[in-house]
C-alpha cells in the first residue's frame, strides 16, 4: 500500500496523490505576462508526468509585482484566457491545476536569472517597486530600482489585486490558488522584521506584520469557493538567527491564523530575505519546518526542498511528516518523476500512464 498514492481530498477538491509540481518560475512570457507555447508544454508534460498536482509559477497579480518582465501574470481578463487551455490541459491528464498568486516587492524589476538577475534601470524598462519599507534592503549589485516605501492605499490595491486574480483564476479553471508570501517578495517583506521598519498598523508587533499576509489570504478565501481549496507558501524561517528575524515559533504561530482564516494547506518553504541568510540545505531540508508546523498548528502541510527520489517521498507521507511533497528541480529534470514513482508504489501503474505512453513501460 502506497502513502504516496493515496489520494486525499481538501475541501471537495480530490487530489490523487500526494506529489505536486513546485511553483517555478520560467521567465518565458514575450510580453505582458501571457502564457506562450513553453507554458503549454513545461505544464504539460509535468501533468502527462503523473503529478497530482501541477502548481504555476509566481503568476504577478499586478504588472509592477513580476520578478522580471518576462513573468507570468493574471492581471486581466485576456490572462485568465489565455491561461484556461493551461489549466484545462492539466486536468484532462487526471492532475489538479493549481496557481501561485504572487508580488515581488523590492525584488521586481530584475533581468531573468540568465541574464544576471540585475536591477532593471528606468531606461531599461525598469519599474519602481514596491515594499514595506525604503531604508531596510540588502544591497543589490548594479543600480537598484527607485523603492517606493507602500501607503496604506497601496496596501489596499495589493489586496483588491489579489482578490481579483483569484477571481481571475477560478475562470481560468484553477482548482487551487496559492498566496505567495515566501522568499523575501512582498508579503514575506512585510512578515520578517529585517525589511519591515513601519510604526503604523503593518509594523512592529507580529499582529501589525502578519496584518496584510492576513488581509491578502482573507481576500482570495473570499472569492475562492467554499469548495476549492487555499493554500498559502511561506518561507518558514529566514535563517539569520543573529539578528531579530521572521523564526519557525513565527510560522507556526501564523500558519494557525492562517487555518482560522480558511487555508487549507500550508507549503513549507524558506528563505529569500537577506543574501547573508545561513541555509542549512541537503535532501529534505526544509522538512523539519514542515512537521513542526504541522504538529504546532491545525492545518495541512505540503514539504518542499531537496527531495528527489520517490522513496522519500514515499517515506514523509507514510511517517506522517508531511501532507503534499512538493518536487521543484527533479521534476525539471525529469517530468515523468510521478509515473516513474507510481511504478515503484502502485500496483496499477500501467493504468496510470497515458495510453499513448503505455508501450514505452519497463518492465
Ligand atoms: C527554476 C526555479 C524557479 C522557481 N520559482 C519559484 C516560484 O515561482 N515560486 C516559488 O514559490 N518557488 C520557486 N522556486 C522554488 C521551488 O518551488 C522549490 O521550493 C525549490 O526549488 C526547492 O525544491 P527542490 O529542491 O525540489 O527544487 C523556484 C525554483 C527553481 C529551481
């Protein structure tokens, strides 16, 4: 009997089995953040694959919250469009399309990773960006983008942008939305007392940080049915235990506001806020966080980080550590991770693969 496999249902949504695709970004859209041809087949061929979920990139709820200009986005009605094929595909294959909801904050503006990930000057097609604070950054090399230090009307705008691209991708036909308040983007800046300096009501106590993560989930549950599930991706800890910093008594803490709040899962990730952060990688890394929080609050955890054999992925789901494994990198190296760990743990693996795929099986 596989763990793995067994499939599991959040709210009315039946996911088949418990191996998702991590959000990744592909830096690959031509133009204003529509899906092109790579997304069609990088989603593709990760639901052919055998995940049970397939999870989009950060997906920019607003222009000026891409990473780069090359970043998916779903700040319009011709996004939601073109991105329903996406979805429709995914679920045709048997796999739950889920969508990442993100905004940058002070890391936006940047050229793509193989470009050098430097700040994008004004000239350039660089933008201002957006974040809790403007005098608590790291340093970027090359000239950074104009910080604008958000007001609580900016706040306000975030938040309506993020109920409507939730709103945006329940047309599309995702199944899952996502909030993306991990890796020193905007919500994660707005959590971690090293970017977020305010005094006003989004600063200082846990209550104040956590306020617009809180504000932003609240959003999206609101216009997400009642029977599709929330999940929200934080980054547990910032690793930077010498300097008042966002901590895993911090994530647990949130995730149970969180659950109150009507999310269904929490994606335990980590990281992203400062370049000095102290990270302890290898296999399972982020694992720990993940039963941590599980065991500390009332929710759903997904682990993510470091695994890469269906083994062990086997093994944090059957020992309890974990709800969802998120895969990221293996499944860039190897679509066919889900298919090829369902030969290994089901008893009907033949009926797993699509039927154009069926004689290629080892046996
Ligand atoms: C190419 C690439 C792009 C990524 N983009 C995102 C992203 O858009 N959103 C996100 O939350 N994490 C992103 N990540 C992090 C992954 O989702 C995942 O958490 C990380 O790679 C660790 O998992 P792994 O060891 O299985 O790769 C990205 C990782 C990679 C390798």
């Amino acid at each position: 009997m596989s763990n793995l496999f067994e499939s599991v249902t959040l709210r009315d949504s039946r996911i088949p089995n418990r191996l998702a695709v991590s959000p990744m970004c592909q830096y690959s859209c031509d133009a204003d953040g529509l899906p092109t041809e790579w997304h069609r087949v990088h989603y593709g061929s990760r639901a052919v694959g055998g995940a049970g979920i397939v999870m989009t990139e950060a997906t920019a709820v607003e222009p000026r919250g891409r990473i780069t200009p090359a970043d998916l986005g779903i700040w319009s009605d011709d996004h939601a469009a073109a991105l329903e094929p996406i979805a429709s595909f995914v679920r045709e294959q048997g796999a739950v399309p889920g969508i990442q909801l993100a905004h940058a904050g002070h890391k936006a503006s940047k050229r793509r990773p193989w470009e050098g990930n430097t700040p994008l000057s004004p000239e350039e097609g660089g933008w201002e960006v957006l974040s809790p604070s403007s005098d608590a950054y790291p340093p970027f090399s090359g000239d950074r983008p104009a910080i604008t230090k958000a007001t609580e009307d900016d706040l306000q705008a975030v938040v309506e942008a993020y109920r409507t691209a939730a709103a945006r991708s329940l047309e599309a036909g995702f199944e899952i939305a996502e909030v993306h308040a991990a890796h020193g983007y905007l919500l994660h800046e707005f959590l971690s007392p090293v970017t977020n300096r305010r005094d006003d009501a989004y600063g200082g106590s846990f209550e104040n940080r956590t306020r617009l993560v809180r504000e932003v989930t609240a959003a999206v549950r609101e216009v997400w049915p009642d029977d599709k599930p929330v999940f929200v991706r934080i980054s547990a800890t910032d690793w930077l235990d010498d300097r008042a910093s966002w901590t895993l008594e911090d994530s647990v803490r949130l995730a149970d506001d969180l659950a109150d709040l009507g999310v269904d899962l929490v994606d335990v990730s980590s990281g992203g806020i400062h370049p000095e952060q102290d990270v302890a990688g290898g296999p399972n890394f982020q694992v720990p966080f993940a039963e941590a929080i599980r065991d500390g609050a009332d929710v759903a955890v997904g682990a993510v980080g470091g695994i890469t054999e269906p083994e062990q992925a086997e093994a944090l789901v059957r020992n309890g550590r974990a709800d969802l494994v998120l895969v990221g990198r293996e499944f860039l190296r190897n679509p066919y991770f889900g298919l090829e760990a369902a030969e290994r743990f089901t008893e009907d693996p033949a009926d797993r693969w699509p039927v154009q795929y069926r004689r290629s099986r080892r046996r």
